[in-house]
C-alpha cells in the first residue's frame, strides 16, 4: 500500500507545534487516502521543540520525532527522507 511522508523541519517552534500537530493530524487522518507518517525534524532547537514533539507522537503512531544536531532544512529532508519507508 502506497505511504505519504509529511517531513517538518522546525527550529524552535514549541508553540507553534502544540496547536499545529494536531490540527495537522486531524486533518490527515479524515481526509488522506493513503496511509501516513509525519515526521517532526527538530533541526537543532533550543527550545523544547523536540519535548513537544516526542510527547505527541507517543499517543499518535504515524508520528515521530527525529533529532538534527545542525540547523538546515535541507539536511533534515534528506536524513528523514533516506530513513522513510514511504
């Protein structure tokens, strides 16, 4: 069966992603045909970015989090994109 990635590569966006990942999520789970994975690349953040994403994708399966030591978004695509099974 055919599987979308949805990569978000984010720098510090703590409050931002508390009110987007689960609008993001719903949205998916009504109206994606194919099965899904969103992956949260935290690119290095200082804030607790990583903490909020973690904590979400424990009670959501077709989210996880990925740790990026160095800023870039294309650096985070490319790692999470050559780890993906979609």
């Amino acid at each position: 069966m055919l599987r979308v990635n949805i990569t978000i590569p984010v720098y510090n966006e703590e409050c931002r992603l508390k009110a987007s990942l689960p609008t993001l999520h719903q949205f998916l789970s009504e109206h994606c045909r194919f099965k899904f994975e969103v992956v949260i690349a935290d690119n290095a953040s200082t804030d607790r970015t990583l903490e909020v994403a973690r904590c979400f994708s424990e009670t959501h399966p077709a989210v996880r989090a990925a740790h990026l030591d160095e800023k870039g978004r294309g650096t985070a695509l490319k790692k999470v994109g050559s780890q993906s099974s979609a």
